[in-house]
C-alpha cells in the first residue's frame, strides 16, 4: 500500500487546485459565473427614487439633455443600420461620459483622466469560485476608465448596437468588470472602495452595477437594467 508522504500530499493538493481553475476572457463569461457573483437585481426606478432627489434641478436637467442627445444619435445610427461599437457607439460614449463627469462634479474635472482602450489603465483581472468549488480565473479590457490621479474610480463597457445585454455573457461582463476594477482600487490605495460602479451601454440599453463593501467585506452586488 502506498502511504502519501507530507511533500508528495501537498504536491497532489497544488495539482488538485490547479486542475480545478479554468481561465476565462471577460466577456466570454457563463450564467454560472454571475449566479457564483451572488448578484443582486433591482430596477432602475427603485435606485433612481432613492438616488436622484440628492441631484439638483439643474445638474439633472443638463444630464437629461445629454443623454437625450446620445440616444437621438445612437437612434439614427441603428436606423442606418450603423452597429459596430467601436465605429459607432463608443466615441459618442467617450465624450458622454466626460461631459456628464463635468456637470456633476464640476470641482473635480480637471483633474480626472478619461482613457479610452489603453492597454495598462483599462485591463483588469480577478477570480472567482463557482458553486461547485471551481474557480474562474478572469482577464479582459473595459472600454473606458475614469482615473482619479492614479486611482480607477469608474467603468465603462460599449456594446454593439444590436445587443439586448440580457445575455449571460452580456449580464455577467460588467459585473465581473466592476468586481476587478474595485479589487484594482484597493490594491493601488490599500483600502477597499465603500461603492464601486459601472456601465454597460449599447446605445440604447443600459445596465448599471455598483459592488458595495462593509468593513472590507463585500455584501452586495446590485445591477440593475
């Protein structure tokens, strides 16, 4: 009979473990890996109701205006059949999110980066254990990044303009891309963020996600469409 010595059982142990991950692109990602996320869903009135009345009248109307200003040309560009992210969503998408950053907090701008597709600031990676104790290790690149200095303080994933994003690869992209840029956050500062967010946008679909923390534990996932 063969008896496992110490160092033969941790090197079976370390192969066990190896064995049991799998490494997945970010945006190749199953139901399984949201469903292992323990993702709260909410609808976006419920958030808006608690959230918006702290915006003032004007600071809301400017915002309205520029999404209503958005979503005509996104429109139009679904109407000429015009689809492609990169093409047609995305540098609408940049100038978007710089301009609603301006008008909401004003006082900060200047001193913000917005990058768009940079290979370094906007890359991420995490890992995740699924139900049945294998893990997911996760890579991929967002498609916009808000820099406070040198710290990411915000996210934002373009899809085509034909994409619904109820997909499991779609729900889970920027959850998991959430997850990875707030782990980013307290790996570059040391603490972890009480509220990361992002967005994911086809032009004319939406979905936010935010990953609350509470005393360095995570305890909620919300997204919500």
């Amino acid at each position: 009979m063969l008896v496992e010595s110490p160092a033969i059982a941790e090197i079976l142990s370390l192969l066990r473990q190896t064995n049991a991950r799998t490494a997945k692109n970010g945006s190749k990602l199953s139901l399984s890996v949201y469903n292992a996320l323990n993702v709260v869903s909410s609808t976006l009135s419920m958030v808006a109701e608690e959230e918006i009345s702290s915006i003032d009248t004007q600071t809301l109307s400017q915002c309205s205006d520029l999404l209503r200003r958005y979503a005509d040309v996104m429109r139009d560009h679904k109407m000429n059949n015009q689809l492609h992210e990169v093409t047609y969503v995305q540098p609408h998408s940049y100038q978007l999110i710089k301009d609603l950053f301006e008008v909401m907090i004003p006082q900060y701008y200047d001193r913000l980066q917005f990058i768009w597709k940079e290979k370094v600031l906007t890359n991420y990676g995490t890992s995740i254990k699924l139900s049945d104790e294998k893990w997911v290790d996760v890579k991929g690149e967002t498609d916009i990044s808000v820099y406070y200095r040198d710290v990411c303080i915000f996210v934002w994933e373009d899809k085509n303009l034909s994409n619904t994003l109820n997909t499991p690869e779609e729900m889970c992209q920027i959850v998991v891309e959430v997850k990875g840029f707030a782990e980013k956050f307290k790996s570059t500062i040391g603490v972890e963020a009480q509220q990361f967010s992002g967005v994911e946008t086809s032009g004319l679909v939406w979905t936010f996600c935010s990953r609350y923390f509470n005393e360095g534990t995570t305890f909620a996932f919300d997204h919500n469409n």
